[in-house]
C-alpha cells in the first residue's frame, strides 16, 4: 500500500510538472502563426523569372508602413500570369524570413 501511494504522488507531481510545459506549446503555436495583411495597389514592373513583382501600394497600418514602392515576391510564379504593369489590383502578403511574400492578388476593375 505504501509503494502504491508513493508512485502515486509521484505521479501526480510529475504531471503537475509537466503543466507548464503544456500551456508554453500552446503558447508558442500561436506566436509562430504567420499573419496576412492586405491592401491594394498598382503593379510597376513584372519579374517572371525570379518571381517577383514592384507594387506600388497604399498605407499597411498593421505593420505601420506609409505607401510605398517596393519589391514583394510571390508565393506561387502562377500568381503573375495575366498581370501587367500599370494594373490596379488587391492583394494579401506575409512576412516570411523577414520579407513580404505575396500569398494572394487579383486585378481591380
């Protein structure tokens, strides 16, 4: 009876232990979840092969940003077909390894 009650408490104290461990994986899930922001702007200029694109878009309030001019790669190489230089369009990006990376873009009429 003696053993049973030991491992038992011991048992109970390793769990308690463990909880904290727990509730930081759930924690650090949801640091790592990438977040989009979205806006819209004209397309500038068009690199199929390197699969890029230079916007020039409206303010990003999410990340601060005031409009701009600048390179975003894209996701997908697909997502330039049918683009061209001067189109207005919507598009939604990440940060990925510190850089914006265009996850989605459609022409605005």
């Amino acid at each position: 009876m003696k053993r049973f009650l030991i491992i038992t408490l011991a048992s109970a104290a390793f769990g308690a232990a463990a909880m904290p461990v727990y509730a930081d994986d759930a924690h650090h899930t949801k640091a790592e979840a990438q977040q989009r922001y979205g806006t819209k702007g004209v397309v500038v200029s068009i690199d199929r092969s390197g699969a890029k694109l230079k916007l020039k878009h409206e303010a990003v309030s999410e990340l601060k940003w005031p409009g701009m001019t600048m390179d975003f790669a894209v996701a997908d190489k697909a997502m330039l077909n049918g683009l061209q230089a001067g189109e207005r369009v919507e598009f939604q990006f990440e940060m990925a390894a510190g850089a914006p990376r265009i996850t989605g873009i459609t022409p605005v009429k």
